[in-house]
C-alpha cells in the first residue's frame, strides 16, 4: 500500500459542486488540498442540476430579500433545519452567485443586462439564477476551469477515479474542540477521536492508497444508491456514507426524502421534469377523460404549480389514484423554451419521443434529493474532530423539505463554509502514524435487497405497519448498508407525525413535540441510538 | 425488440465477446441494456460486464464506447437504432484500457491542461458571446471526438478537439489579450500545429456541440488574436 502523507494538506472526498467549491477556497486562503473522488468531476451529479441557484438577487423590483429567502427556506423546511446556518446560507447567496458569474458561468441575462432570475417552488419571488435548463453543468464547468488552474499552480492535486474506502484516525488534539458538538445537546458521549486521513483505492489499478492530512471534508452526494430509481447519478452510491455511519459517524434526519413531483421513467431509473417548466409557467392538470383538472391551481390559488415540493407531490401521488397527471408545457411561448428551457425540450425529444411545444408529459413523483445526512453543525464540522460534510451528503440547510434551487446554494456555500472551518487544522503537523479499521466486505448483491425494501416503503406516503415490516426484514441482512437502512427506518417509525417531505397515513398531523431533527448513531455495534 | 449483442471482454486474454440476447423495448437504451445485463449477473452470481455510467441522460459523458465501430454514448445509443438487430460493444481503441468497456480518459483532462483552459486573470463576461460559450461550456469531455481524430493518440502532444471547444470559453472572455499569452503559445503548438482539419470531430459530438464553429472561433482568437 502506498503511503501519501499529504503534509498539512486538507483531504477532500468528492468532487462535485461542494467538493470544487472547498478546493477552490482552501486555495484562496493558501491551504492546498486533495481532491479524491470515484468519478471525474465532469461526471458528477451536479452537472445533471438543470434549473438554477437560489439567490435574492432583488433585480425584478419585486422587493426580495435574504430574510424573505432564509424565512420561505426555513418555512418550507417545517422549522427544523438549522436555523443559523440557514440564515447564514441565505445572507451570502447573492456573493456566491456573483462569485460564480466572476468564474465565467454563463446565466442567462434579462433585459437589463443583470442575471436573469425565475420563478420556482416555494418561492414568492423570482430568485432562481439559471443557465437554460442546464444550470449544473454550466456552474461546473466554470468550477472545473477554476480548479485546473490551482492543479496548474500545483495548489489543488485531482485524484479521480478513486474510491474512499475508510476513514483514518489518530489520536485527539486537546487543544481543537469540534463546534458541532455544541449544538448536539442530544449525544452524551462525544467523540474523542481525530481525523486526520481517507484511505482510498484506484478503481482501474485497484491500488489502495493511505492518504494523511490535516483533515477531511467529506462531499460525496446523495443517498441515491440505496434506493432503487431515482433522478439522480448511479455514480453517487452512499457506499462512503453507510461506511461512515459503521464507523460511528452521527446522521441526521434520514426520513426526509425529497420526491421531485414531476420525473418519468426512462432508462431504468427517473428522468426529471425540471421545477424550471413550472416557473416558466408549465401547468399540471389530471385528464379525467372527459376535461382537464387543473388541481394545483384549484386548491393553491396562491403559489398553484410552485407549491413546495412535499406538498405537489402528495397532490399528484393522491391525484394519481384516480386520474392521469400531467405537465403541459404547450402554452408556453416558443422562445421561452428555445431560451429558457432548451436542455429540457431536448432531452424531452430525445427520451421520451416528445414534442413540449406541443404535447403535454405524463409524470409521476419520484425519489430526487436526499434532505438527510451526515451531522454537523453550523460549521459543517461533525462530532469528530477534523472531520467536516459538506453538499448533498450533508444534512444541514433543508430540515423536512428542501426548496428547489437551495441544494446548488448549499453546495457552493457548504463547500466553502466547510473548508473556511477546516483551516483551524491546516497548520496542524500531520500526525505520524495514524490507524484505521479494516471495512467489512458486504455480501454481494445484499445492496438490492437493501434498495428493494427502502424503495418500498419509504415512498411519498408512509405508515408504521409496513416499514415495521421492513424493519424485520432487514435483519437477515448483514452489510453495513442494511444497518445503515435501518437506520432510516428507525427514524421514520420513530417520527409519528407527518412533516415536510414525511408524511404517514396513520400519522398524518404536523406535531409540535417533533419539531426538532431526528439523529442517528451507531452505538456498540449495529443498533441505532435514540432516533431523537 | 430482440437484440444479439456482443461485448469485448479484453481483460481476459484471449480477449473474447461475450455474447447474449437481450430483449427490450427499441426506446431501452444500450445503457439500459447493460445495466439489466448486470443486475441478472448479478442475481446469477455470474461476472458483470465492466463500464461506466453516471447520469443515463446525455449529460455526464462516463458512458462513452463504440458501438458497432461507432464512438457513441451508451445512454443515447437505442435499440431501434439498430435494426438488424446486432450490437457490438467495445472500449474506445485510443485511451489506455482498464477493463471490459471502461478506458481511462484521463488524456482528456490532460489536454485541457496542457492548452491552459482556465482563465489567467479577470473574466469579461460579453452577452454578445454567451451563447458561444455555453456551447464551449457544454462540452462533456467525453472523449468521442478524440477517437474519431486521425491524429490523436494518447500519451502523445497533440490535444484533439477539445482543445479548441472548451478553448474558446476562456479567449472569449478574456480581459485583455494580455491574458491569453500563454494560451495562445501552447494551443498552436498542441492544438493548431496538428489539427488536420478532418472535422470527423464535428458530426460525432454527442452534445450536439457545434465543433467546427467553435473550432473556427477559437482559431480566430488564439491564433490571430481576433476578438471573438
Ligand atoms: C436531475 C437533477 C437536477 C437537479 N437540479 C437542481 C437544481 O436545478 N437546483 C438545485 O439547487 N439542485 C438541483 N439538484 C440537486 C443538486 O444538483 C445536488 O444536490 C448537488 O449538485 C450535489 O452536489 P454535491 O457536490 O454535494 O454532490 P455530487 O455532485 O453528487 O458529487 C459527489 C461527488 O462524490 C463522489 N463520490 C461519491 N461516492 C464516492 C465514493 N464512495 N468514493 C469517492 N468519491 C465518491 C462523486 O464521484 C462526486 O465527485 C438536481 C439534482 C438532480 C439529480
Ligand atoms: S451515463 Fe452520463 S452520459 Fe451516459
């Protein structure tokens, strides 16, 4: 095995927008880091995200506003995502998009000249920065363009195709006291262990490599690969995730799971509809055979298409018992489409043979972002020390239900935010040795069965009878992704209420002696410590 | 829709295909294809077929192949594509191979490097040129275009393509020629100097990128110092 002791260099896991947006601050502030992930930023999820950034940018004299922003995040959110982070995330959101357009990325501009805002979920005001429907791919573009640079000035080393295997430990420093731990009232024993490495194996030479630095910043993605189809990449398989939760990583909030209102089958898993159609004025209607019900609109005068995402999805899940739902794009004008939503016309075409100019789309709702997470707190540190989360793996910024737009936003700026915390390590010497715990092989094929029974009853609508089942059912299974499962089980038995994107049939009443995050541990082996 | 399809399995020596039948609906994509494949080797406890993929729509580049001597994207190949029913899946032949239908592409990435495609100072952000960019900006790096490019091979000096698309981002916003000093110094000698101007690149792009238009941008601004 390769040692590299990348001397006081900060370790970052995952290279997607999170993953970047800390490579690219470390840099700033003249700390060099190591960007590890399994597939080549160009393939990560980010550059799937398609209908913008959120930030109140206020240029439709529409009286917008950070406060305005933090408040429809945290409403939405049903009140439990952190609320300083939140209102931190919210106040820098117009920076970081001007920071991304001083990186080059392309948005779309108004007729003013400034970045063009639309409207989406949730939202009263147009705040949505966009790139066509292409958003994602054209922010990371500009980021990838960014970080070629410091890997030019040897600032920032790219080790693609490399999978995270475990994590390494040493010994605890005395002096650095994890700021996470002052918000987890809940957790009595706090982790006395250091983080100071990965160790991680090249998937096309399988060399495995022990990687020691000054800390880890963990950016892989959402939970994706634990479930069975959803919008998101295969290439984000929470495999890094289930190993830290083996390891006594603390999670939060694994209950809520965002299901997108509009997606379509397609190549075996969920094709998404973006949000954006909705804010361009695409409208939802069920065809009962006889006339169009435009349901959304009927019982949300208000917001109609744009409600929050948990609650479009439970209309159209409920909608869809009785009749067909559809999105129709067709009213739209053409050069709305051909400049706003191109990407999405084309994969529309291409994907499902259909005109959006023309005819309407059949959808359904499916599983799209992960609202759950590693635990952190404000600062994006978790309970270990030197050990910080940022991005979709990261359960922070969205409480019960993430507004559209905010994960691009909770990316950039976790990102940054988490390196911005990890310099307190960087001029710490590495330590000399540092041990890690060899991970389990987990039996083949156990990880379908683990998808299968997820898949199946944490769906839009939920109840305790079926998911005690899966419970059981999980305990002939051995891997650490089955303990993981469980615990995503125990957390949404645990919840007897209905919240954001957690809604149960036998449960289905808000209720406020919940309104606080669920957290999840592993104690002593595999059992999940008290979900609350 | 039934499909016979053979996969190179090159790891093994003698390479070899593997060869199977496959029957779907003609939308499935190959990339559809292939994962079923896996998920029933898989159950079977039987090898699977080595490849990647990200997104299945178009837009991560990971799945790139040939298909019946074609470099293709696997997630946009479909079976009605193929009428008489036969599909042959291989590497792509000009990247180091790993294993089954996995290259490393990592020649891609390099070229971008070696030809400065990263802005040297202050970006001018003209919404005479946006659109222009965003395509430069759509590229996938998916590394099609450098197979179908009589001279590009791996490992050697010459960048391909690539250089020119995601090239023209970085001329055209620019703050002042000063910047592209450098740029333009290394993008005639890796790029330039060796395009032969074949635009096989041009027609196999499976972003639908406009490479020849790109291609004559960038020439513009990196080799004659033209505002673009
Ligand atoms: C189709 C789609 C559209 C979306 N549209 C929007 C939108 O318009 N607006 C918005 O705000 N959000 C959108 N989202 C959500 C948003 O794109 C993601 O939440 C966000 O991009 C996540 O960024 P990230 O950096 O955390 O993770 P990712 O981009 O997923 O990157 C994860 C990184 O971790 C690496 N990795 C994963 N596992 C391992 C491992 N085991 N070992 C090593 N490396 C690993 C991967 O290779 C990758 O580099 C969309 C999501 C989807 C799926
Ligand atoms: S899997 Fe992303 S382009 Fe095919």
């Amino acid at each position: 095995m390769d040692i590299i002791s990348a001397d006081n260099k900060i370790i970052i896991i995952g290279a997607g927008l999170a993953g970047l947006s800390a490579a690219i601050t470390l840099a700033k502030e003249g700390v060099d880091s190591v960007l590890i992930s399994s597939h080549p930023s160009e393939r990560a999820q980010s550059v799937m995200a398609e209908g913008g950034i959120n930030a109140a940018l206020n240029t439709k004299g529409e009286g917008d506003s950070s406060e305005k922003h933090f408040e429809e995040t945290f409403k939405a959110g049903r009140f439990i995502a952190d609320e300083k982070a939140v209102r931190e995330m919210t106040a820098a959101a117009p920076d970081v998009v001007k920071e991304l357009e001083s990186h080059g990325v392309c948005f779309n501009r108004d007729e003013n000249g400034n970045i063009d805002l639309r409207n989406f979920g949730g939202q009263k005001y147009k705040r949505t920065a966009f790139a066509k429907s292409d958003s994602g791919k054209q922010i990371m573009t500009a980021l990838i363009d960014e970080v070629r640079r410091l890997e030019v000035e040897g600032k920032v080393e790219r080790l693609s195709s490399h999978d995270f295997v475990t994590l390494l430990f040493s010994d605890g420093d005395k002096q650095l006291v994890s700021s996470a731990a002052d918000n987890a009232d809940e957790i009595s024993d706090r982790d006395k262990r250091r983080c100071t490495g990965a160790l991680v194996r090249n998937r096309y030479t399988g060399e495995t490599i022990k990687l020691i630095g000054s800390a880890v910043i963990m950016a892989v993605g959402g939970l994706h690969g634990l479930f069975e189809n959803t919008t998101g990449s295969l290439t984000d398989t929470g495999e890094a995730a289930a190993e830290l939760f083996r390891l006594g990583v603390t999670f939060a909030d694994l209950e809520f799971i965002q299901y997108h209102p509009t997606t379509v089958s397609s190549g075996g898993k969920r094709m998404l509809i973006s949000e954006a159609a909705r804010g361009e004025g695409g409208r939802l209607f069920a065809d009962t055979g006889k006339d169009r019900i435009y349901f959304m609109e009927e019982k949300y005068p208000e917001l109609g298409n744009l409600m929050p995402r948990d609650v479009t999805s439970r209309e159209i899940f409920f909608m869809r018992k009785k009749y067909p739902v559809y999105l129709d794009m067709s009213d739209l004008p053409e050069e709305i489409i051909d400049k706003k939503l191109a990407g999405l016309a084309r994969d529309c075409a291409k994907y499902l043979k259909k005109d959006i100019k023309k005819e309407p789309v059949e959808v359904a709702p499916g599983i799209h972002y992960f609202m759950g997470g590693i635990y952190t707190g404000a600062d994006h540190e978790t309970e270990i020390k030197g050990l910080f989360a940022a991005g979709e793996c990261c359960a922070l910024y969205h409480g019960a239900n993430r507004l559209g737009g905010n994960s691009l936003l909770g990316a950039v700026y976790g990102g940054k935010k988490a390196a911005l915390s990890a310099l307190r390590y960087a001029n710490v010497k590495c330590t000399p040795y540092a041990y890690y715990e060899e991970p389990p092989v987990s039996p083949a094929g156990e990880i379908t069965a683990v998808r299968r029974i997820l898949s199946d009853v944490l769906g839009v609508v939920r109840n305790g009878e079926a998911m005690r089942a899966a419970l059981q059912e999980l305990e002939s299974l051995s891997s650490k992704e089955a303990d993981f499962a469980r615990a995503f089980l125990q957390c949404a038995l645990f919840r007897e209420e209905s919240r954001g994107a957690h809604f149960r049939e036998d449960f289905p009443e808000e209720r406020d002696e919940y309104r606080r995050r669920s957290i999840a541990k592993v104690v002593q082996g595999v059992s999940v410590d008290h979900p609350f | 829709m039934k499909v016979k399809v053979n996969v190179l399995k090159k790891q093994i020596s003698p390479s070899h295909y593997l060869t199977f039948e496959y029957e779907g609906e003609p939308d499935d994509s190959v990339a559809k294809l292939l994962r079923y494949y896996n998920e029933e080797a898989l159950s079977r406890g039987d090898e699977q077929i080595a490849w990647e993929c990200g997104c299945m729509i178009n837009k991560c580049g990971a799945c790139a192949m040939r298909i019946n001597g074609v470099p293709r994207l696997a997630c946009s190949s479909f079976l009605y594509e193929y009428e008489e029913g036969k599909i042959i899946l291989e590497p792509l032949s000009k990247f180091p191979h790993v294993k089954d239908l996995i290259t490393d592409r990592s020649a891609v990435f390099e070229a971008l490097k070696r030809v400065n495609v990263y802005h040297a100072g202050p970006v001018h952000q003209d919404e005479k040129n946006l659109e222009s960019r965003f395509e430069s900006a759509s590229c996938l790096n998916c590394g099609c275009c450098l197979e179908v490019c009589p001279n590009f091979n791996s490992g050697q000096n010459y960048t391909g393509a690539v250089a020119a698309v995601n090239g023209y981002r970085i001329a055209a916003a620019a703050d002042g020629k000063a910047q592209l000093k450098e740029m333009r110094k290394a993008y005639a000698k890796h790029y330039y100097e060796g395009c032969g101007i074949s635009l096989a690149c041009h027609d196999i792009c499976p972003a639908g990128i406009p490479v020849e238009d790109l291609i004559s941008r960038s020439n513009a601004a990196l080799v004659w110092g033209r505002r673009v």
